[in-house]
C-alpha cells in the first residue's frame, strides 16, 4: 500500500481496488426491484455496534481513505461508515466462523491466516483509543477533531506504523483500509454503496444475471444500470 497523500486520487484509487466489485455474486434477478424506503441520513444514523467515539473515529477515518474531493462518490456518499458498523455487529466483527485458537504469530505470513487472539470487533474497540491517544499527544486532539490535513497526516503515521502498537492490533490499519474499500464496492444490501453509486462511478453491472455478449467489446460503454443481489436498480 502506498503512502497517503495529502489529496488521495480516487481515481488511482478505484484502478486499483475495483477487483473488490467481485464481491457481488452473479444471481438471476426478479424483473423489477420493489421501491425501497431513503435510509436515514447518516449524521443522524444510530450505531448498532459501535460507541460514540468509535463511530466518530471510522466516519473521520473513512472520509480520509476515500475522500469526497474529486470525481465520483466518496465513502461518506456511499455510507460506508454504515457497512462498517453492521459488519462489526454481525458475524465478521465476531470472527464467529474463523479458526482463532492459539498459538499466534504477529509476525507470520499473511498466508498463514489471522494471527491474533482477538475478533476484529476487539481490534477497533482497542486500537482506536490507542490512536485517539497518540493524535491528541502528537497533534493535540484525538483523529475526529483534526482539520484534514493533519488526519492525513496521522493516517499515514499509522500506516507506516511510526506509532507502535501492540503486535495483536499492529494490523488495524490493514483491517480498516479493507474494511472501507469492502464497504464502497460491496453490495448495497449490506449498507454501503448506497444506491450503487461507485458501481455506477467505474460502469460495474451489478449481479445481473448475464451479460456474456459484452465480454469482448472492448472500449464499448455497458449501457445499463447496476443492479444489486435484492433487485434494487441504479
């Protein structure tokens, strides 16, 4: 992973992250999507699993990783932050059908699989204080009261980990960073990509149920909508 620069190219950013649009099952559709309901705007959304400065911290945070400056949506449009929250109330934030006994290796391959004793929900709820400590001491207020700039900055810090965290949340910033692209091109009926917006922004299709005849048309624009596993249609 590169560096975080002070304005983070989306466009560098999707070539090199829309192999998550995989993500989508390919799944025969109903004829029409029912109409579904605006969901709550996010400032005033109710976090299911994370406290207040928890979800202050990933909203901050995510808005960094995929800033809404630029072309397209960014995380904030697309609710990621929303993605974050139900993943980490539900089973991924768990680890609840993960092998995680012992014995652990912090510094073991990634191939090796998740090398810590705690469920990814326990590595936001202990790395976050750990960070919010570190920016108030190094910058003089915890991440979600910088200016931009400076979360910039501290993110980058934390991603080259000039901060030493303990080796069981060393890989927050690893987690969070997939965590966010999961939330931005996943689909919809999980809670990010709202309205398909960043399907939409690099021409995914969605879970249609084939589009074969488009395989081989290169540099030809797909001329219909995406459209998510629920039946919803952008």
């Amino acid at each position: 992973m590169r560096d975080l620069p002070g304005r983070p190219s989306r466009r560098n950013f999707l070539k090199a992250s829309a192999a998550s649009a995989a993500v989508a099952g390919l799944v025969a559709l109903p004829a029409k999507a029912e109409d579904k309901a605006e969901p709550v705007a996010l400032e005033a959304y109710k976090p299911i699993c994370l406290k207040p400065s928890e979800w202050a911290f990933v909203v901050a945070a995510v808005a960094r990783l995929i800033p809404s400056e630029g072309e397209g949506p960014g995380a904030i449009e697309a609710r990621v932050p929303v993605f974050i929250d139900l993943q980490l109330a539900g089973d991924f934030g768990r680890a609840a059908d993960w092998y995680m006994e012992g014995p652990h290796q912090a510094d073991a391959s990634p191939l090796r699989g998740w090398q810590t004793p705690l469920t990814p929900l326990e590595i936001y709820q202990k790395a976050i204080p750990v960070f919010d400590e570190w920016c108030r001491e190094t910058h003089g207020k915890i991440f979600a009261e910088l200016d931009t700039t400076t979360q910039d900055q501290a993110l980058t810090s934390l991603q080259k980990e000039e901060l030493k965290l303990d080796p069981e949340i060393r890989d927050f910033f690893t987690i969070l960073l997939g965590n966010a692209k999961e939330g931005y091109f996943a689909d919809p009926m999980y809670g990010g990509n709202h309205k398909m917006q960043s399907w939409t922004y690099i021409g995914f299709p969605g879970a249609r149920g084939s589009y074969k005849e488009w395989v081989l048309r290169h540099n030809v624009k797909y001329p219909l909508g995406p459209v998510s596993i629920s039946g919803e249609r952008a």
